[in-house]
C-alpha cells in the first residue's frame, strides 16, 4: 500500500493505493469521520459490482447507509441529476456533519463533489474512484462539476475530498475502453511534467504488472500542481492539456459514443501537431502519437465537422477576454500555457486538418 499526502490551502488530506484496499476501508475511514451517516453516490455500472462489498464493510462498522444509483454515462451529468441526488439526501436527513461517498469514475466523482460542495453549503466526501481516469485524475485536487447544454463542466466547485481510497483491483472489472481512456490521462501527465514517466510508458510491455508505478506517477505529478495552484490561476492550467479540443469532441458527440480519454488524446495530438506545423516544428507530437498508437488510443479527428467543432471551443471555461489559455507541450515532460485569440487558434488547426483528420 502507498500513501500519498495532498496539501492545499484548504485541505490536507492522503491517497492511498493499493490492491484489496475497499476491503480495509474502515482502516482509512474511522480516523477522519466524525458521523455515522453515509450517502454513497455510485452508478448502474459499478452498484452491481462493489456497492453491497462496500455497504457491508461500512455496516460492520457501524455506518448507517444511504445511497443513490444513477444512470451511467456523461450524459447523466447535469442539474437533472443534481436535482434528484439532493432530494434524496434531503429525505435521508443527511447533514453537514455527515459524509458523502463517491463510488465510481469521473462521472460519478464529479457530480458526487459539486453535490457535497452545494449541499447544506457544503460536506465532506471521500472518493473510492473505480475507474483508471478518475483514480490517475479526477478523484483528486478538488474539481467538481456537471454539465450545461452549452457544454462540459460549465458549473461546479472546487470541493477538495477528505480522503482518496484507490483499489487497483477495481480495474479488473473495467472494460479495455476504459483502460485506455485512464492511460491517456497518464500520457498527458508524462508530457507536461514527467519526462521519466514518459520512458515507463514508452518501455513498458506488461501493463497490469506496471500499472501501480503509472498510477502513482500521475499522481504525484497532478499533487504537485494541485498544490502550487489548488483554484487553477495558473500552472493547474497545465493539467488541461489536450481539454481544450476534448470538451468540444465531447460535446460535438453529445457526450456519447466517445469517452473523456479518447478525446483527450485526440486533443493532446491534433492541437501539438497543429502548433508544431505553425512553429514548423516536429517531435513532441511524434512522441505523442507513438505512445498512442502503442496502446491502441485514437488520435485524430474523424468524420467530425471542424468548423462545428471549432465553434464548441468559444464556450471553454478556460476563455478570457483575448483568446484562451491553450497548454503546448516545449519538449517532452515541459508544458507550457500560452493566450491565443480564436481565429489564430483555428487558423492554426486547419492548417494541420490534413495530419490531424482522416
């Protein structure tokens, strides 16, 4: 088991990883929860797998359990949702003093946090990620959201956890879709900051038994930034690499048929390559596509309308006045934030449409 302390200016609080640790979760609970009420927030995909393990270890404890199961997929993650979790905790009698779980991935994480940030002005919650995307990133740092019809994450918090539990058994449940989309997000965590996590990936042929050294190398490298920049003022900007393209993908598929992580990694490539041809430069997105291709992730654009596409980025939380914050990779584990107007940026993408769409 490993242990890894975050320390933000508004929480401290640890990560552990392991194997079998929701079996031991009472071991990391009891010291840092002062109820015994609990409302577990999981979904369709994951109540049939962990949620009676879960509520039966919490039984044994002596926890009284809630919970709620929600629809599974992106497009569940929006007010409606919301809506509906807060009646229910509403009509449990849950309290500030009490505890939400997040029994889940990204999705389920996300709706989970900004639910206890906004609930009775805000509880505590713990996250026991179940999926390899949100146990490397979204199950840390403290980001919540949903989604507007105008786009993703539109509307959310920054609600930091009490406590991160990562069973790394979870992911022998997880459909290979899934892997993939959690190691593009380790991808781009080589790329911004980790140079030497990059030759792990880069030399790695057994991923099951590399898995745990990928994890808690994202890991330390989103801690570190989180850290720096808990409310994303600056460097946590880097940790949008490859978002910006993603959320219009996303959006452009109505959150279906594509998941987080093949859009990221088509985000990361396409917007590199493009940047890389304006600069007339070529290496970091040849790194990029090699690891992609590697581990069977998509990289480029298909079948999308670009000009469409290019439109969904105007509604980028990451926008300002004169352009937006757009995250460029210098050299392999350098990244670095740059402000550019919308029309240089899309000048600049379809000027690499040939490389970047098939």
């Amino acid at each position: 088991m490993n242990q890894i302390t975050v320390r933000t200016s508004s929480k401290t609080y640890d990560i552990f990883v392991g194997r079998g640790l929701r079996n031991d979760l009472l071991t990391y609970l009891n010291p840092i929860v002062k109820s015994k009420n609990v409302f577990v927030i999981t979904d369709s995909n994951v109540f049939p797998l962990y949620f009676e393990e879960i509520r039966s270890v919490l039984q044994e404890g002596g926890y009284q359990v809630f919970h709620t199961v929600l629809p599974a997929g992106e497009e569940h993650k929006n007010m409606q949702t919301v809506l509906s979790i807060y009646e229910k905790m509403a009509t449990a009698k849950i309290r500030r003093s009490d505890l939400v779980i997040a029994l889940g991935g990204g999705v389920v994480g996300d709706i989970a946090g900004f639910c206890a940030a906004s609930y009775m002005r805000g509880i505590p919650f713990i996250q026991i990620p179940t999926t390899l995307l949100a146990q490397v990133d979204s199950s840390i740092g403290g980001k919540t959201g949903v989604d507007l019809s105008a786009g993703k994450n539109l509307v959310g918090a920054f609600w930091q956890p009490s406590l991160v539990v990562i069973d790394i058994d979870t992911l022998k449940t997880l459909p290979q879709i899934q892997i993939k989309s959690g190691l593009a997000e380790i991808i781009k965590s080589a790329f911004i900051a980790d140079k030497a996590l990059f030759q792990k990936l880069k030399d790695s042929d057994h991923f099951e038994r590399d898995v745990e050294r990928f994890i808690l190398s994202a890991l330390q490298v989103k801690r570190h930034i989180v850290e720096i920049d808990e409310f994303e003022k600056n460097e946590r900007m880097l940790l949008n690499f490859g978002h910006t393209l993603a959320h219009s993908i996303e959006k452009y598929h109505n959150f279906t048929g594509i998941t987080h992580g093949e859009a990221v990694a088509i985000g990361m490539y396409c917007m590199q390559r493009a940047y890389e041809k304006k600069r007339k430069l070529q290496q970091v997105s040849d790194d990029i596509r090699e690891l992609l291709i590697k581990y069977e992730i998509p990289y480029q654009l298909k079948h999308e309308n670009l000009d469409e596409l290019l439109e969904y980025t105007k509604n980028d939380k990451k926008s300002t006045d004169s352009g937006i914050h757009l995250v460029v990779i210098e050299e392999t584990g350098k990244g670095v934030i740059l402000t550019m107007d919308y029309p240089s940026i899309f000048e600049m993408i379809k000027g690499a449409a040939d490389e970047i769409c098939v």
